[in-house]
C-alpha cells in the first residue's frame, strides 16, 4: 500500500488541508493522498479515474490553457515529483489563481459556520465516528456564484452603463422604473397577490393603494413606450423625496398621503415590488400568464429575479441617506423573504440581510415599544413588524445553529391584536368594535384566519424557541432535565392555548367545508409546534432525560405532516415556492431521527438491547414519499442544491435497510463483477463516484453520515440554468 501522499512544498487547498483525489474529493470522502492512486480507488477498482486536479471546482474559461488539468494520472511516485521544477508544481501553481468569471464578480459565497441545532445535524450527530476533520456544509468549493447571491454584488446590481444622463442615484432609479412592469400587467399581479398570497409586512391593500397611487400621479411617464429622460424626471423627485425624513402618523390616511403619490419614496415603491415579485413567485411556472410577456420574463425564474432585483436596488436607495422608518423595515422584511426564496435559506446573503434587518428594527427602536398605547394603525403595524423580525431570527438561527441576534429577555414582545388590516385601516369606530368583540387573550371569537392571527401563533412560540436555542447553543453546564421538561410543557401548553379554528386536524384534510388556506395555515401551525419539540426532545434524548420514544413519536408526526403538503400540493399550489423551505425546516430533521433509529435496530438483533417502537412500515412508506417530494423540487428553488443531495441520502439509507448488503462470504468473484469498471453496478446499484457516500462497509460503519458536504453537491451549477433544467 502507497503510503506517500502529496506533500512536501506542494500548494494545499485554501483551508489547508491536502487536495483529494475526484472520486473522493466528489464523494465527500477521506483521501489519503496516496500515489500514483489512492487506497480507496484501488479497493473500489476505479484507479483510471483516480486523478489530482490542479484547480477543480474553477469554472473552465475558453482558453485550453487556462483549464484544470490532471495533477497525478497514475504516474509513478519520483524523488522529483515534489520539486519546484517538475511538470507536477508547474501545473499546479499555473491554475492556483483561477480567472474569474466576469458574469458572477469577485465575490466568493461561503455558507459559514453551521451549529448544532442546523438542518443537518441530526445526521451528523450520529455518525458512528466523529475523526474526519473534512465536514463542511458551506459552499466554499465554489469560488463563483451568480450576482444575485452575493449582497456585495446586489449593491451595484443595477448601476447604469458608462453614460448616465444624471447622477448615478437617478440613473439607477430610472432604471428600477423601466423595469416596473405595464399596468395591466400590475393590476393582474396585485390582484393575485392580494387574493393568494400572505405577507407579514405592511397591509396588502396598502400596496395596491400605493401602486394606484404610483400610476395615478406617474402615468404618463409610465406608459409605453417609456422615455428615458421622463423616467428620470420622476426618479429625480423619488430621490429627493428620500432624502427627508418621514413623518410618522397614527391613522392610515394621513400615513398613506405622506408617502404615496408626489411623495412617493424608494421605500414605498420597493414595496410594490416586493409585492409584485411575491405574485411571480406564487404563479405557476406554466402558468398561461408568462406566455403573454416577453423576452427573459417569459420564464417565472427570470422575471422574479428581474423584479426582486429591483427591491434591492430601492433598498440601496432608501440607504442613502441613513434614514430608518417604518416602511423601510417592511421592505427589508419583504426583501429578506423574497432572498431566502431565491438563494436558499442558509446563503451567507440572507444571514447578511437578516442582521440588517435587525439592526433597522432596533435602532427604529420597535423591540422596545412603549406599552398600553393607544390601538391605532401604525402602533399594530409596528409590533407585527418587530413580531415577524424577532420570528425569522429566531427561525434562521434554529436552520443554521448560530446565534440569534434578539433575545426575549432584551425585547418587548406585544402581540398585534386579532383584527383584519381592512378594520386596521379604517380605525375608528368600526375599530374600536372590532377591539371590543375580542374575547380577552385577544384573539378573534368569528373563527377568522387574518394576518394578525397567523403572526400571534407564531410570536407565542418563538420565545420558547429563544430559550431553546440558549440550552443547545449556549454552555452545556445550564442544561438541565428540569428546564428541558418546563420548554416541552410550555411548548404544549402554548399551542392547546390556541383558539379551536388555529389547531390542526387531520379530518380538515377531507372536509369540504374547510377552506384551503385555513387548512394551510393551521398544518403549518402544528408542524411548527412540532419543530420546536423535537429540538428539545432531540436535547433531553443526548442528555439521557428521556429514552427517545416520545422523540421519535414527534418525528413521526412531523413526517407525516411534511408529505401531507406534497400530497395534497394541488390545494397549494400558490406556496409551491416555499416547498423547499418548509423540507430543510421540518422533513430532513425528521427524517434523520427515523432513519438514524432505523438503522439501528437493522444493525442490532432483536433483544440486544431496549427498542424502541417504531411501525417501520409507516415510517419506510413516509421517507418514500419524502424522496418523491424532494425530488420534485425545482432547480429553480433556492434550497434545491440541498433537497437533492439529502435525496440521495435518505434513498441510499432506505436501499441499505431494505436490500442489507450480502453476506461477506459472498464468492469474491461475483463481487469483483458488480464493482468492476466493465457494467459500472455496485450490489445492483451503478455505480457513479460523484454520489458516492462511502457504504463500502455496509452498517458497520456509518462514518459515511460524517463526510457529507450538505450544502453543495455535483449534481447541478447553480449558474447555470438552462432550459433543459426547466422541463
């Protein structure tokens, strides 16, 4: 066995760690960096394919000579092949410093640190050994991403060209107004938004209004054609606009007058875009709709990049002159949700966008507000904005395992009360009845689902998830049976305190008489409860509190409850975009705790040690149906890179507890056959090194759980989103 690995002066890999060899360094497995092959493509009998790449995740550029080339192509070990004068340095150190890509700029997308309590960690957690360094769930491996992931790019995404008639403030505002779509075009979309969408922002009559107001005072700058110094005129005003602070007042009325119409901000108009790209983004992609657009906006993905785009562009505006107020924090809420659909949940950008968030929030002063105040439409509108603010942290902090930026013990939470934004913005009598018929927790008594309602469920919980979050990230010495027992209990209690109409029930599934956006919003309600509880079921099982059954009775459910969206996916068709999402948060952790639990008791005999129950036929027909839903999933979905690879994850899982390896007395010359390089199979399985996860030991060594790179993978580029994707 070659024991010689590439050492010496030979350049290592940015985090200093020794390159791989392909198949390893694509299967996210150890290499020992042997040559002229390494051990494990001996033993799997791939030694062609066993190559050290110089540069190889660089994207290949035109020039043949620019290209990644072969480092080691089972060329034997010489006392030369170190020195600073071999063909092996020379082609190294030609393609260490990769071109870069013009299209996709500087910038280098890393996921960053990922905690304990990340979407992953499940599977990490029980690896059978913990020894290799290699885990990373970032994206660091690829140097280069699309601009729209990068929030250092987002800021100069729609600069002008070289020739701006204006300053570059008024150019760029010019062109975020040529790209408004016509008016019939923003009357379909804002008439869909308001009937299918949900926003936790601002009222969504208050952004059509705004948008009415837009076309009634703009358009004749706004018709077709449009005329670049017209779009400038009204841009120029939009910026001088910005530059003033904004008064705040208590009724809607006065409120809208001060930042509609003439004076129309970049922060208000951001927010018509935000609702426009919400509407694009709900549509199916095959929806007639697109087929009536032209040019790039044929494509859902493309005209909702197009439009989000310009949210950020006005968000870039609104900072212009440092002023925070109210409607700038609902444009960045709406931009930061409209990120995580594009980019993905754990993008280094969202995490960046979140902070900004909640740097706007706090210094507006929202999580501090005073209480007992008078009920009017701006105080509701500020404590749902910190309430959604102070919800996404603390979700974005449980997907990734860093550290929430809010605490409840530094904030005021208040709870919007329980009234439709219609009656919000009327105010008055018709409000102040609405207050009055409130039973006395603040919740509606008719049975109504509004905006309010869905924020307080979520507000209720989130404080608890805060002081989760504390036990699992924080120092392990606070950890107590006590304490995890109290979270549970609150957990439970906090949910039975609900009002009937907000509890789930499976019988809503085939009750007619149930609308489907109650059904929605009260499944999301359960399954949210339930990812609470099973991080702190997951806790009190690690700290020995609990023995695990109640844990995997929770996963069960919430199994169960994440393929019931899948299932029912025609009733839902306007949050197919949040699909992917809604995996991460609640099928992948599930599924980890049952598939972990699986294995172990096809590892184990029967009566070897204390099982727990667990109906594997339920459980191995849920995971099945979670495979279809992840593989639905669309390339176009920002979570799409991870869906897949846990996909293969799950699939390989359930073929190791369905199809258990043969026995290893096997004749060896039936099992050189299935792995030799001639047919490409595997145990019936072919064999490709690219979703290789290392199941050469079968059960007896789950190392293969340690090695995953959960967020990157070679099954797609990011970048490039052919047509052929979209089929």
């Amino acid at each position: 066995m070659a024991s010689n690995g590439l050492g010496g002066g030979l350049p290592r890999r940015r985090n200093g760690k020794q390159q791989a060899c392909e198949p390893c360094r694509k299967a996210k497995v150890s290499c020992d960096h042997s040559l002229p092959t390494c051990d494990r493509c001996r033993r799997r009998k791939v030694t062609s394919k066993c190559v050290y790449l110089a540069a190889p995740m660089t994207r290949p550029v035109p020039d043949a000579r620019t290209r990644s080339e072969p480092l080691i192509a089972g060329a034997p070990l010489t006392p030369s092949t170190g020195s600073s004068g071999s063909p092996v340095s020379s082609t190294l150190f030609k393609d260490s410093c990769p071109k870069p890509n013009p299209e996709s700029g500087p910038f280098i997308k890393s996921g960053g640190f990922f905690g304990p309590t990340n979407f992953s960690a499940v599977f990490l957690e029980n690896s059978s050994n913990l020894g290799n360094d290699d885990i990373q769930i970032s994206n660091d491996a690829e140097p280069y991403v699309a601009s729209y992931e990068s929030l250092q790019s987002q800021t100069f995404l729609m600069l002008a060209g070289k020739e701006p008639r204006g300053s570059p403030r008024v150019a760029l505002g010019a062109k975020i107004l040529n790209a408004l779509p016509d008016h019939q075009t923003c009357k379909f979309l804002l008439g869909w938004y308001i009937e299918k969408c949900h926003g936790c922002e601002l009222p969504k009559e208050a952004y059509v209004d705004l948008a009415n107001s837009l076309w009634t005072t703009y358009g004749r700058q706004l018709a077709e054609p449009r005329r670049p110094e017209e779009l400038e005129a009204v841009s120029l005003i939009l910026c001088k606009n910005a530059e003033t602070g904004l008064e705040e007042f208590e009724d809607y009325d006065r409120w809208f007058t001060s930042c509609s119409g003439a004076n129309m901000r970049w922060e208000t108009l951001g927010g018509v875009f935000g609702a426009l790209t919400s509407a694009v983004l709900s549509l199916p992609e095959r929806d007639p709709f697109f087929s009536s657009q032209q040019g790039d906006r044929r494509s859902r993905r493309n005209f909702s990049i197009e439009l989000k785009d310009c949210v950020q562009a006005c968000v870039t505006l609104s900072n212009y002159m440092d002023l925070i107020n109210v409607p700038m924090v609902a444009l960045l809420i709406k931009n930061l949700i409209l990120q995580t659909v594009i980019s993905g949940d754990v993008s280094l950008v969202v995490w960046r966008q979140l902070g900004d968030l909640v740097s706007a929030t706090t210094a507006l002063g929202l999580h501090r507000l005073t209480p007992d105040q008078p009920i009017t439409f701006l105080s509701e509108t500020k404590k749902r904005l910190f309430n959604a603010t102070f919800v996404c942290n603390m979700g974005n902090s449980l997907l990734t395992g860093r550290p929430p930026a809010l605490s409840h013990r530094l904030c005021h939470l208040q709870l919007p009360l329980d009234v439709c934004d219609q009656v919000l913005m009327k105010g008055g009598e018709e409000l102040q009845r609405a207050i009055d018929d409130l039973d006395p927790n603040g919740w509606n008594r008719d049975g109504n689902i509004f905006i309010n309602t869905s924020v307080r469920n979520r507000t209720l919980l989130a404080p608890i998830l805060n002081e989760a979050l504390e036990l699992f990230l924080g120092d392990p010495q606070n950890i107590t049976g006590e304490i995890i027992k109290d979270l549970m209990v609150r957990i439970e209690d906090t949910y039975n305190s609900f009002p009937d109409f907000l509890k789930f029930n499976m019988a809503d599934v085939s009750n007619p008489e149930v609308p489907d956006f109650k059904v929605w919003l009260r499944l999301c309600g359960r399954l949210m409860m339930l990812e609470h509880r099973l991080l702190l079921e997951r806790l009190a099982f690690k700290q020995n509190i609990l023995d695990g059954q109640s844990m995997v009775d929770c996963a069960r459910e919430m199994l169960e409850l994440t393929v019931l969206i899948w299932v029912q996916r025609d009733r839902f068709i306007e949050h197919h975009h949040d699909y992917d999402w809604m995996l991460m948060c609640w099928g992948i952790p599930s599924s980890g705790v049952l598939c972990v639990e699986l294995l172990k008791q096809t590892k184990l005999p029967q009566g070897t040690q204390h099982m727990l129950r667990i109906p594997r036929s339920e459980i191995v027909q849920n995971l099945s149906l979670l495979i279809g839903f992840l593989e639905w999933i669309k390339p176009s979905a920002g979570n799409y890179q991870l869906c897949g690879r846990m996909r293969h994850i799950i699939k390989r899982i359930l073929d190791q507890i369905l199809n258990p390896s043969p026995p290893s007395s096997a004749p060896v010359a039936s099992q050189e056959t299935n792995n030799g390089e001639g047919n490409g199979f595997e145990n019936g399985i072919q064999y490709d090194p690219m979703l290789d996860v290392g199941f050469d030991d079968g059960l007896d060594n789950l190392e293969w759980l340690n090695t995953v790179d959960w967020s990157r993978g070679p099954w797609v580029d990011l970048q490039d989103f052919s047509a052929t994707k979209w089929g």
